[in-house]
C-alpha cells in the first residue's frame, strides 16, 4: 500500500543574498519597508511540498503516491517525474493556470523571504480521496485551502491515518477549523514558529493538542527536533552535516522520514532520526530534488550519525 502526499507540485526559483537580511532592514522603518536584495545567484528546481515528499519517500524505496493540480506548463516537471519513476496518475493539469510557483531567497543565516503563486493549487480540491485508493497513511501538506479542509474530511471518512502539515498556510485556517483539524488528525507536523502561532490561532497550548493527538512533531532548526506523545517529549538531535548548502526543503525531507518511521511502526526515537538524516542529506544539496543515495547509504550514515543500527 502507499504513502498518500496531497499538497502542492510547484516550481522553485531560489535565490541566493550573499548577506544576511538584518543587515539591510531598518526595524524602525519595516511600515514603510522598500528594500531590494542583489542575487547574483538563481537556480530554477522542481519542488512543491507534494512533489518533495514523495521524491524522498521514494529513495528511502517507499510507495508514494502525490496526489496534486497542476498547471499548462507542467509538462518539464512531468517528464522529470516519469524519468525518476514517480507515479502521475492524480496529477492533474488544469486548463488556463500555472503551475505553483515559489521564489525563494535565502540569506547566509539561512532566513528565508518567499514570495509564492498558487496558480492550479487553488483548484486542489478537485481531486478527492475515495475507497479505491491503495493507501495505508496519508499527509494533507499545504495547498489549496479547501482541498487541505475536503482532503483531511475524506482521509477521516475512510479511516486512513494521516499527518496535517499546515505549514506557511496555516495563518490562512480560523480557530473552528483548526480544532477540527486537530481533532481529526492522528499526527501534526510543525516547525517551532508555527507551533506558536498553532497554539495563538487555536487557542490550545501543544501539551493540549498533544493530549488529542498520536503525536505533535516540532522541528527546531539547527536545534533538532521534539516529539510529544504518550504523555512525553522525546527530543531528536540534528544529524552531522558536511556543508549546509541550501536549506530549501529540509523540511519536506524530514516529514518523508516521519512517514516512512510511522508506515513500518518504527519506535519515535528512530523515526525521528531518520527524519533528521534525511534534512541533513537535502541541505548538503542545492534545490529540493538533487539529493541521491541508496538504502544502503542511508543505513550506513545513520549508523555513523546515531551510534545505532537501522533496519529498512
């Protein structure tokens, strides 16, 4: 059975300030803010949290099945698609729209200024989850506001267990929405900025989100990890890295390491590592889909990051 992955499929423009944005903002003056970053450099990726997601999932040699709208100029990202063996059929191209695109710029503290058009996103909701999908776990990643809310109804409908991965979306859900996602959600995956405004927009404190839950997950950057569950916080190091490229990503590469530790019922300390190795892996590569190894690579650097020994 697969992995299900709805949310976005999109194209990433990143760009590199070789500065750090603090640098260049006037605190006092952010009301009437007018600032332009020189970027001598710019990448154009395939990306998308969907599209990430299940790239990573399929190295770790999981079934993933993205599940996204897309628009007419769709067609290079599709033969990429087709080329690593991603499987296209929910995929679906929406007449007259672009695909989602993201334009990403990115500091030497690693801050990140995103400007981002939704395009054939917004139309999201037409795909829908029904009984004849082969699944056994599911991730509602950010998209269209209405295909996360129908998306996470049908997951619930038919009893498939499933992370809700809000994202930079989540200012988008009002407080009723997000107690019906905290309620109907098995898993909730946030980093540390998101978890407080989850808590402010919902009103309920994580240890109380986490008594509803299976897990809250929080990532914290070059920080780590925590995961709350069974009355607990189990705290998750970072991986040793070589050198931190671009972190466009990372955390799309973590949530597929969540899925794949909870999909084979591995215990929350190993999930969380595996979680950690593959962020470390993505920010030692530039863009979202360049990254590469096989399993026995990824057992081997586990061993030598945790000390421990991983069964895939």
């Amino acid at each position: 059975m697969s992995i299900l992955i709805t949310g976005s499929m999109a194209y990433d423009t990143i760009m590199v300030f070789p500065d750090t944005f603090k640098n260049h903002i006037i605190p006092e003056k952010v009301h009437i803010l007018n600032v332009c970053f020189l970027v001598p450099e710019m990448r154009k990726e395939f990306g998308g949290c969907a599209g990430n997601i299940a790239y990573n999932l399929q190295l770790l040699g999981e079934a993933a099945l993205p599940m996204a709208t897309v628009g007419e100029d769709f067609k290079p990202y599709r033969k990429w698609l087709k080329k690593i063996g991603l499987k296209r059929k929910h995929i679906v191209e929406v007449a007259d729209t672009f695909t989602a695109q993201a334009y990403l710029t990115t500091d030497m503290d690693d801050n990140q200024i995103i400007a981002f058009h939704p395009g054939a996103m917004n139309h999201a909701h037409q795909n829908r989850i029904t009984d004849e999908l082969d699944i056994s776990l599911a991730i509602v990643a950010p998209d269209g506001k209405q295909a996360m809310i129908e998306h996470a109804e049908q997951l619930r409908d038919r009893g498939t267990p499933f992370f809700f991965d809000p994202g930079q979306g989540l200012p988008m859900f009002s407080r009723q929405e997000l107690e019906r996602f905290i309620d109907i959600s098995d898993y909730i995956v946030v980093n540390d900025y998101e978890s407080e405004m989850l808590a402010r927009n919902s009103g309920l404190s994580i240890e109380a989100i986490s008594e509803q839950l299976d897990a809250p997950i929080i990532t914290r950057g070059s920080k780590g990890s925590e995961i709350h569950t069974g009355g607990g916080k189990i705290d998750i190091p970072v991986a040793p890295i070589g050198t931190a490229i671009d972190p466009t990503g990372c955390g799309d590469a973590f949530r597929a390491g969540l899925l794949y530790g909870v999909k084979h019922q591995l215990d929350w300390e190993t999930t969380g590592r595996m979680a950690s190795l593959l962020g470390a892996i993505k920010i030692e590569h530039h863009g979202t889909q360049n990254h590469r190894f096989s399993r026995d690579e990824f057992r081997q650097r586990y061993a030598r990051s945790f000390n421990g020994e991983l069964k895939l």
